[in-house]
C-alpha cells in the first residue's frame, strides 16, 4: 500500500500560506495524504520565535505572557489527543458519505477537483464558524479559541477539544462528489493557513485584504469591542463574509477576548467550563421553548431579545481594559516554560511515531501529557495543591525517562534532562512537607 509522505522544508512553509500546488498536493488514496497538520509543529515554532523576536524589535510589537502562551499551547495538544485514538471525525464521516451515497466521482488528480475542493472546504468552515458563534450548545467549544485576552501566534494553537466532534457534518455535501484524499488535504490546509493570522505585526496587506482572510480581518474576528462581535468568520478567503454580510473592517482599536473574560490558566477550566454554565442556564430557564432556545440560539440570546442577542448590552470598550496576568515569580515562569517544552518534545515524538507504538504505550503517553497539561496548568493559575500534584508528575517522567518510554530530542541533553527532573521531583517533595507542616501549624 502507498505511504504517506513526509513534506519537504520549502512544502512545510508554504503550506502555512496556503501557497501549495495541486500537482504537489493530489494523492489517489487517503492513506498517502501526508499529516500536514501533526508535521507543522517546527513550523509554528519558527514563526512563533519570529515574532517574538520582531516583537522585540519593534516597540509596540506583541505582548506575549508565558501563562497565556502555555495555556494557548497547553490547549493545542489537548485538542489533538483524541486524533491520537481515532481517525477524525471529519474524514470518518465524509469517507463514510463518499463510499455510500456519491452522486458522482470527481477525478482526484485533475486540478478542477483540487479548486472545487479549496473553495468548497473553506466555504464549509466558514458556516462551521458561523454556526460555533451562533448556537449556544456550539460556542460552548469554541470559546475556547477566543478566550485569550492577547493576540499572537500562539491564540492560533488554542483549539477546543470538542469543536471536532461538529464541525463534520458541514464539509459532508462535498463528499456526494469529491474524492476523500482531496478532502483530506484541504481540511488540513485550511487549518493551517489560520496559523499566521493570528498576530499583531501585520497590519495592511493593500489590495489583498479584499479576496483574503488576513491578520487585519481577524483581529476583528478576536475582538470583543460591540463592533467585532459576530464578525469576520472566514477561513482563507474574507469574500464569504462580504457575501453573507458579516464582514467588518479593522477600525477602532481592538481589545481582545471574550465579552466576559474566565481569568483562569488552568487548562481543563478553560476547555470546559461553558459547559456546566450552559446545564445551569437551561435548568433555570423557564419553559420548553426558552430551554431550546438557551441551546439552540446565541449565546448573547435572553428572553425577549433577537436570536443572536441585543448588540446594546455588548459592555462598550473604556481603554482601561487590562488583561488577567497575575504575578508570578520569573523563578516559576522559567521553570514552567521548561517544563512545558520537555512535555512539548514527548507529544511530538508521540504524535510522530504513533503508528509504530503498542496501544498501551500511546495510551500511556497520553496519560502522562494530560496529567502534565493539568499539572502545569494549577502551577501558572497558582492552585494550593499544585505542589503534590506536580512531585507526582515528576517521578513518573523520571520513571518514564528511565523506562526509555521518553527520548530526549538531542540524546546528549539525557543526563542533565533527567538531573532536572530528579531536583525537581526533590524540590515540590519539599513544598509539599512545607505546606503539610505550616498546615499543621494553622491547625494547633
Ligand atoms: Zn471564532
Ligand atoms: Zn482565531
């Protein structure tokens, strides 16, 4: 059977720009459609050390907090873990509509389909979005991605965990007549091109703000000043919005975020917590009907106002808005920082060598990321029981450093890796009796 192939340097940057050909790009099977996505990661990382560097640069470049940025990657590889035990959802189903009800079979390697299929995938996303803003039940995921109150490279990585499970049944009419390989490699780009967006560097790009998404139109999308809300949903191209009539230009500054911000870092708050507000919401409406609509309309959505809610009762922007940031030791944040790209180096080898791997190993490891995810969220959003939880976790990465279960990316970075993570290990085991002691204390 065909492979997949792995994409070349020149492939990997251009497909962040959506800048790939048809003939590079068109596979018979989806079994050779390469994984764009899980291949991109030293991509991102050099744009996003790019920016950080230019912002450095230039005065008023981006501001980039290390508990936001961890919380953004944090939520990133916590939406990619369910790739890891199943195919997605999206190429589940399309493959599924394809093989039984195709009204016609396009040919996969003619660059017609390859167009049909760019411009039909990013008209699915952009009612996927549209629809993820519109219906509560559907926000509820993707809040996620607009809960950052900052705008940069890494707001593009903070992913829902539970969008994936949606957003399928839009792209399923492409699937009456466009083969699954070339679906299964627009998906993926559309994903990627929204990577570069997401920042504050780029401010105009002259004539092709028109026919593109760009930097510009998204920072409208990310806003929550009453003139951004429910605006600018495209995926490469802006002209569905100008066609649909939800297209507005930059103007007024932007303050970024959701419209009542969660001021949390620890991850599986951020992921998940619409949702217990949602069940709360529709326990307490009144009626049948106020209970569909509590799901079913806006989230901005009250009895007595329009579907999608009264734009008046949007809090109108003062300038005096600041972004939730506590202190925190620079001590902690260079550890976390650490820690997070010891963790970053397991998920990608995970991600890399998952077909190769036992179940019970990927499964294992995807244990551990998990509990590194949580454990290094409660160390940013400074939680009382962080210090257990992360002694905890530092014997099981030495364990599993021991067990050969963990590669370091350069081997010769083994030996002090694992002296880290031993002191480490010492370190939270004395926070621990410390706390346990002055508990104690407290107590008599
Ligand atoms: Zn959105
Ligand atoms: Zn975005």
């Amino acid at each position: 059977m065909a492979q997949a192939k792995n994409v070349t340097v020149s492939q990997g940057v251009r497909m962040l720009f959506s800048l790939m050909t048809p003939n590079e790009s068109s596979f018979a099977t989806v079994q050779e459609v390469p994984t764009y996505v899980s291949q991109a990661t030293p991509y991102f990382t050099g744009l996003i050390i790019l920016e950080i560097v230019l912002g450095w640069l230039k005065k008023d470049g981006p501001r980039i907090k290390i508990n936001d940025f961890i919380t953004s990657l944090s939520a990133g590889v916590m939406s990619r873990l369910p790739q890891l035990m199943m195919r997605s959802l999206e190429l589940s189903a399309y493959i599924y509509v394809w093989n039984n009800f195709r009204l016609l079979e396009l040919p996969w390697d003619s660059a017609w389909t390859w167009w049909l299929a760019f411009l039909g995938v990013d008209m699915g996303y952009y009612w996927v979005h549209r629809f993820a803003h519109e219906l509560n039940i559907l926000w509820a995921a993707h809040q996620v991605h607009h809960s950052s109150e900052y705008y940069n490279l890494s707001t593009a990585l903070r992913q829902s965990v539970t969008q994936q499970f949606s957003s399928w049944a839009f792209y399923l009419p492409l699937a009456l007549m466009v083969p699954p390989s070339v679906f299964a490699v627009h998906i993926q780009l559309n994903l990627l091109y929204q990577f570069w967006i997401h920042t504050e560097l780029v401010k105009d790009l002259g004539p092709l703000e028109w026919i593109l998404n760009t930097p510009s139109h998204h920072r409208v999308h990310h806003g929550r000043n009453p003139y951004c809300i429910d605006k600018n949903y495209a995926g490469i191209l802006i002209i569905w919005d100008r066609m649909f009539g939800t297209f507005a230009p930059e103007s007024d500054h932007v303050v970024y975020g959701l419209v009542h911000p969660i001021s949390t870092f620890e991850i599986w708050t951020v992921e998940f917590l619409y949702y217990p507000y949602l069940w709360q919401r529709f326990w307490e409406a009144e009626g049948i009907s106020n209970k569909l609509s509590v799901i079913f309309k806006g989230p901005g959505w009250t009895p007595g106002k329009p579907r999608l809610g009264d734009i008046a009762d949007i809090p109108q922007i003062t300038g005096e808005e600041m972004p939730y940031n506590p202190t925190w030791s620079p001590a902690m944040q260079a550890y976390v920082l650490v820690q997070f790209f010891l963790l970053l180096d397991v998920y990608n080898n995970l991600l890399m060598d998952q077909t190769i791997l036992s179940e019970m190993t990927v499964l294992l490891l995807t244990a551990y990321v998990l509990l590194s995810l949580t454990s290094l969220g409660f160390l940013i959003d400074q939680r009382a029981n962080a210090a257990e939880m992360e002694m905890l976790r530092c014997v099981l990465t030495m364990a599993l450093l021991r067990f050969g279960y963990i590669k370091p990316l350069v081997p010769l970075l083994a030996f002090p890796i694992e002296a880290f993570v031993l002191i480490s290990a010492v370190y939270w085991s004395l926070q621990c009796v410390n706390q346990r002691i002055n508990r104690m204390k407290k107590e008599n």
